[in-house]
C-alpha cells in the first residue's frame, strides 16, 4: 500500500451458510472500496474454504487486536438495506434463517451495474374501478374481489400507470401473459428474478410468490393476485407467504397493498383497511360458472357408482355439442370417506365438521381434532355405514364405458400448467386429480365426482380450499357460459352456496368465526415442528407462558399462540439442536 492510497477498511459480513447465523468482520481491500455498500455479494474465505455472503455494515469497527482475512471477491449487487431489514423479518415471522431467505432476494447472475431510475407506465391510460377506488383510499391493504374468470391484465395495467409496480401471481403462466401484456402497452416490465437491473432500474416486475422481494427503488403499489393461492407459500422452511411479504413490503414503503381474489382468505380479510372492494354484483357474477348441485343422500350409490345420471346426461350433451368434459377426483392424501347405508349423510365429527375414519379401536376417529365417538350416524342412529374409496384409474374406466369416448387421466406428476403443448388439451374427456383444472385450458363441463372428500377434509383450510376448486373450474370454462357440477351428500354446505349464489362473502363470515373458535390462522399463529431433531426443540422451548404445546401426534408437534409475538418470540430464542429440523410457522397444509 503507498503513501496516498487509502486505507483498509472492515466490513461486515454475513455468510451464506444457513446454519452460521452469525456475521463476521474481514478486512476490505482498497481497490475494491468503491464497489461495496450494504447487500453487496462477496466472496469470502471461512472454514478453509470460500463461501457466498453479503455485505451487512461496510465500516464495520472489528474487536481489537483481531487480525482479519480480506474479501476474496466482490461478485456485484445484491439486495439494499430496506430489502435485507425486510428479510430480516421475514426470517423472524416464520422462525427460518436469515441467509436462506437473503438467497431468495439475491440476484440469480452477478449484477454489476443498474441503470437511472425510469418508471414507464402503459403508453394510453387505462383505468379500472376497482383500482381506483383502492388508489383513492391511499396507501393501506385493500382486498379486491373480482369474478374467477375475470382477466387480472387491466387491473396489473392500472396500477403500473401510477408507477413502479410489484405483480404477484402464483400461476407461471398467468403472469407470463400479464407481463406480455404490459409490454405490449407500453409499460416498462421486467420478470424476476432474471431481470434484476432492471427492477433495480425502476421497471415494473411480475413473476411468483419471490416477486415480493424484488428490488422495486420508485415503488408505487404492490399486488398479489390470487392471494388465497396455496402456491404462494414457500414449501420448504422457513414458510413466508407473498402475501403478508407483499403487505410489509407495501406498508414500509407507505404505498397501497391490493389483494386480488375470487375468493379472499380470512387472513385477507384480517388485514384489510376498509371493506372488501368489487366492481359490482352483475360484473362479478358473470365471472363464475353455472354451478349445478347434485344431491346423492337419497341415490343407491351401490349402482349408480362414482356417476350419477345427472352427470352422466350432462356429459353426453357437452360432448355432443364439441366441447370438453373434465371430471375431478381427488383421492390423494385424503382420508377415508363413511357415508350412512340408511340415510345416505356422510360420517362427520360433531366438534368441528371434518369427515371421520374408522380407527383400529372400531371407533369414529377425527384426523382434524382427534375427536372420537362411537360408529353411529349422526342423523339418523344407523350403526351400517360403508367406507368410500374412489380412485382415478377406476374412475376412468367406469366414465369411459359410459360416454363411448376415449378418456385420457391427468394426476399431478405430469406437467403441471396449462398451455398449448399439452396432450390433454386435445383430449375431449379428461378424468383426474386437481392437477387436472391446471392441464387443461378450456372445458365447457367440469365435474366433481366427490366433493365431500374436499369439503370434510381434515384439515383447518379444507372449506377453503375447496372454495378455490370452484374458482378454478370456473376459470376452466370460462365463466357464466360454462357449467360446474357437483356431487355431494351435503348439498346445504356454505361453500356450494357461495359458488351457486356467486357470492363468497357470506362463506367468508362463516370461515373467519370457525377459526376463531378453533384457534386456527388468522386467529393465531401456529408452528408444526417435526424432524429427527423435534423431540431435543420442543424440549428446549419449554412451555412459554402464552404458547399452547400440543403432540407429539405422529412425530410432530402443534404450537399454538394467540399473541403472534410471544410465539415467534419463544421460537427465535431456542438454541436449534443438531439434526434435520422441520419447523413450519402457518402452514396452509397441516
């Protein structure tokens, strides 16, 4: 070093090391002083070995008398400093680690450079009722309720008029178009994470749930599409949801938050600002198909089978008229379904409503509550029940014999999103799982073989997510002029009438009380803890004084708290043990 070159700093640095949380300082060569600030990517030496992290304090003040390894490389840009503070919560709302969740905000390639700060909006402007109303209300959450087949393009068109915009969508393809079509406007857009410049650049970004952690510096409004979307959540820990990230994201930046939906979540609902906008009663009906309920209580199911005649007769006429039958059912990971031999209801648990199993006590177990009572119909006192047990194979034989057309069956190892390269968008009959309403474009009949297994799910979400079935069969032929039939022994069910009525709010108000009652999401914050290294956690947590510690049930264990913070609290001070460790903090699935 000469006389007149300046000297050696310190920075700070984080390592990309999950299970290092700690940062460490090194010493910052000159020549590379003027590429540094804070979220910057370096390379730096740890353990013997070379290691990813970024640049947390670049004047750090080191311990005295520590001699200090120098930055190896500076690899380019990464994530600012509101970013990582972002991240930093992150990290403790859902108990994961810093690093991991930094890896999600960092660019995929190095970033040397970012261009000057050009927010473009469309070239004409295009206005639309509902964002307006939510721009006029300022910034805020603003749940906006739009019709299942309604296009989410002038909505994203909107909003990138007043500036830089964040546009999540959990579908691949349906943001692929969205971003087309403000291209096409005029609009500058980016998709993240592969154009990282240019949102650093001031480009609107869209892409999936990891949009909410793109750089965004003249940041005007975020919006989440499809928020009740299960795919918006991370699947491995820690599990962020877009949509609350969007939400913080929004409220740090002082700008409005829209949450898009057919059907919006009770955690929509929970953080709303003001009541739920739409854009009408007539525009948001037309959106949502003709749903058709067909009650089997009274059907010999014994000879009808999976089909009943409705749906039967229902097929065949698509089918002569050119269009395309698609038919649900699911039977993955669902729990055996009882239904009464004399009255025909289905085996429910008087507590919460899930369906029942047989245990091997011979008794009527609950897989949601652990409830259990004797094998005795709740409805009429018959003790002759039968267990229900469709699958797909069967099924698409049974329908092939019936409408004399060939049947292809889609489950969800295939490819998953619609498109045209698809081989059962050529198919004129089409049997399978959920996957199926994602394989195929368009369908003028969609039918639920068994929506009970949906509806009496033993999970907390189960009324919901058959909810979002419906919304999905309503996109799939495309609204008002396409039909939905649904077999079912509970034909009364809140969520068959939100989608006959096309009107999910009074579904909503039943939704957000049950949990309530049952202590579930958003009415408190729970954590699944499994793993090998369960057992050593739980033990260490102890039992905080407002957190409920309910297992272990098949190696895991619940953790429940109606104050968020004592629980997330509680969480981020344990000392993790060694081994694999599966901590799920409000899961959409448990």
């Amino acid at each position: 070093m000469g006389p007149d070159d300046p000297p050696e700093r310190s920075v700070r640095v984080l390592c990309d090391v999950p299970a290092v949380e700690r940062a460490f300082d090194y010493s910052l060569p000159a020549a590379m002083a003027g590429a540094v600030e804070v979220g910057t990517v370096v390379r730096v030496p740890l353990h013997g070995r070379r290691v990813r992290g970024w640049v947390l304090d670049p004047h750090s003040v080191p311990p005295p008398g520590v001699a200090l390894s120098p930055v190896a490389k500076v690899s380019g840009r990464g994530p600012d400093a509101a970013t990582i503070d972002l991240c930093r919560w992150v990290a403790w709302r859902w108990a994961g680690r810093l690093p991991t969740v930094l890896r999600v905000a960092t660019p995929d390639r190095a970033v040397r450079s970012v261009g000057r700060i050009t927010p473009r909006g469309p070239a004409e402007p295009v206005t639309h009722p509902c964002v307006a109303e939510a721009l006029g209300r300022g910034a805020g959450v603003h749940v906006v309720r739009l019709g299942p087949a309604e296009d989410p393009l002038p909505v994203a068109l909107a909003l990138a008029g007043a500036g830089q915009c964040l546009v999540v969508h959990p579908s691949v393809t349906a943001f692929e178009r969205i971003g087309r079509g403000l291209r096409r406007a005029g609009a500058s857009v980016c998709r993240w994470p592969r154009d990282w410049a240019a949102a650093a650049g001031g480009a609107t970004v869209v892409g999936g749930r990891a949009t909410v952690f793109a750089p965004a510096p003249a940041l005007a409004a975020v919006v989440v599409f499809d928020e009740h979307d299960e795919g918006l959540q991370n699947e491995s820990s820690p599990t962020w949801h877009a949509r609350e990230v969007a939400v913080e994201r929004a409220r740090r930046a002082g700008v409005p938050c829209l949450l898009v939906s057919p059907a919006p979540s009770p955690e929509a609902l929970a953080l709303a600002s003001g009541p739920v906008i739409t854009a009408g009663r007539s525009r948001e009906r037309a959106g949502w198909a003709t749903v058709h309920v067909v009650d089997r209580r009274s059907e010999d199911t014994g000879r009808t089978g999976l089909f009943s005649p409705e749906l039967v007769r229902a097929a065949r006429e698509e089918l002569e008229v050119g269009g395309r039958v698609v038919a649900v059912l699911n039977r993955t990971g669902r729990a055996r379904l009882l239904a009464c031999r004399s009255c025909g209801s289905v085996a429910e648990c008087e507590r919460c409503g899930a369906a029942v199993h047989l245990t091997d006590e011979l008794v009527l177990g609950c897989g949601h509550c652990g409830a259990t009572r004797p094998g005795v119909c709740l409805g009429c006192g018959s003790t002759a029940l039968s267990v229900l047990r469709p699958g797909v194979g069967r099924a698409r034989e049974e329908l092939e014999a019936l409408l004399r057309v060939p049947v292809e069956a889609v489950t969800g190892g295939g490819p998953a999103g619609p498109g045209p390269d698809l081989v059962v968008d050529g198919a004129r009959a089409v049997i399978g799982t959920e996957a199926v309403l994602h394989r195929v474009s368009s369908a003028g009949l969609v039918a639920f073989l068994d929506m009970d297994q949906e509806l009496l799910a033993p999970r907390y979400r189960a009324a919901e997510e058959a909810l979002g079935l419906l919304v999905l069969a309503s996109r799939v032929v495309g609204g008002r002029d396409g039909r939905v039939l649904v077999q079912t022994r509970r034909p009364d069910h809140e969520v068959l009438r939100a989608a006959v009525s096309a009107d999910p709010a009074p579904f909503a108000v039943a939704e957000v009380a049950r949990r309530e009652l049952l202590g579930f999401p958003p009415a408190a914050t729970v954590a699944v803890v499994g793993g090998e290294a369960a057992p050593e956690f739980v033990a260490r947590l102890g039992r905080p004084l407002g957190v409920e510690v309910l297992g272990p049930d098949d190696g895991r264990w619940l953790l429940r708290s109606r104050d968020r913070a004592v629980l997330l609290d509680a969480l981020a001070a344990v000392d993790r043990p060694p081994g694999r460790l599966r901590l799920r903090v409000d899961p959409v699935r448990t």
